[in-house]
C-alpha cells in the first residue's frame, strides 16, 4: 500500500554534490551547471540526491552514497512511455 | 527498464541495487510504472526510479543532452566502495542488453574476490587468467579465443 502522505508539488534535491569543493575550501559547491564531467571508470561514482518514486512505498529521496557496500547498477534512459 | 525489472530476482541475488534516472519527475514515474511497466512485468519496477530534475546528475555522468534536455543510455556498474568498474552509453534508438550487464557483474564481482583476471567473453566457471610476469608472452599458452573451457 502506498503511504498516505504529505507531498508538495515541487520537491528539491540536492542532485550532483562535490565533494571537491566542499571538503578543500568548505566553500558551497559549485552550481551543477558549471559542474564537469567527472564520471569515469576507476574513479569514485559522483555522489548526488535525487527525489524517487519507489513502488509499493511512494515518494523519497535518495543518495548513491546511500548504498556504499553494495553493487549499485545505474541506468539512465531518455524518459518515460519512450520506446526502447 | 522494464527489462531490467524481469532480471531484478538475478541481480538481487548477486547482491546488486538497482536504480533508474530520467529527467522526469516522480509522478510520471508512478504513472508510467502503473500505466503501462507494470503490464510488461509483474509487480511492475521493484527499484527506486529517480528523477533527475534538469539533467544535473547526467551531466556529471557525461550522459546529459543538452539539445534535447534528456539524459541518453547510460548503465554505469558501481562497486561496493564508490568506484564506477564500467560505464556503456548508447544513443537512444538502441536499447541495452540486461544479459551482458550481468556478465560483467559477475566477472567483476569475481575479481574482486580473486584478484583475478577474466578473458574476453568471460562467464562464471570458464578460465580466468593470474596476472604475473610468467604470463607474459605465454596467454596464448593457456586462452585462445573459441577455446574459452
């Protein structure tokens, strides 16, 4: 069953978090717009925060880093009701 | 996704977290798993589906289009401490293979335990190559494409 809850309309998330410039200058990261491509085999996964949908429990947000210790396989695709 | 939901049993059991993004929101995430995933397969999406409002995460994943504000295909295999082991990325008409995604999570998951390495076409069971200065040279001795036993 899904949980009756509160849910607004908009719901923020954190999305990509640098740990870079966090942790060298303790300044606020950097807008993800001006963010580089960091993604790349052999080096840590970006971490980020996202708002989620799980079936069966409703809306949450969710961190990668939440799963640190596990196998995570990350998939993303163009978008919903595509044909693929 | 709805592909890789029908092999959710197979990678729970290799201890495996699935997660989608899109760029849509969390509510046609309910509506698209309702609608119509959950008629390709039963129980619908057993895995949280994130909606990556802007492309910002795609874009630090290298898997942001900026001219058609969508993320394209990326499957990227994370392990236990962070770090990505593989990244395939396909423009949008070609869809991915799930059987193969599971292939190297295996052969990933078995270096990790061995220190091993695996041939070309891999699976569980079949010849793995101990890296070394004796190796060298003398693969040929012990893998040859075709003769993967």
């Amino acid at each position: 069953m899904m949980a009756k809850e509160q849910d607004g309309c908009v719901q923020a998330a954190a999305g990509p978090i640098d740990q870079g410039a966090a942790s060298e200058s303790g300044a606020p990261a950097a807008p993800a717009s001006r963010m580089p491509i960091v993604a790349r085999v052999g080096g840590e996964a970006p971490d980020f925060e996202a708002s989620g949908y799980v079936a069966g429990s409703g809306f949450k947000n969710i961190k990668l880093s939440d799963y640190r210790g596990k196998w995570v396989l990350l998939c993303f695709y163009p978008g919903d009701f595509t044909f693929v | 996704m709805a592909a890789v939901a029908a092999s959710h049993g197979e990678l729970v059991e290799l201890g495996v977290q699935v997660l989608s993004m899109s760029t849509d929101s969390r509510f046609i995430h309910k509506i698209w798993n309702e609608a119509e995933l959950s008629k390709m397969v039963d129980g619908g999406i057993p895995f949280p589906m994130l909606s990556d409002a802007g492309g910002r995460v795609g874009r630090v994943y290298g898997v942001y289009e900026e001219a058609a504000g969508v993320n394209i295909r990326g499957r990227f295999l994370i392990d236990p401490d962070g770090v990505i082991q593989a990244m395939e990325v396909l423009t949008p008409a070609v869809g991915r293979h799930v059987g193969e995604t599971i292939r190297q999570l295996k052969a990933f998951q078995h270096v990790r335990e061995t220190g091993e390495a695996t041939p070309s076409g891999w699976q569980p069971g079949k010849k793995t190559l101990k890296p070394g200065p004796e190796l060298v040279g003398r693969v040929w001795e012990v893998w040859k494409p075709g003769q993967e036993d």
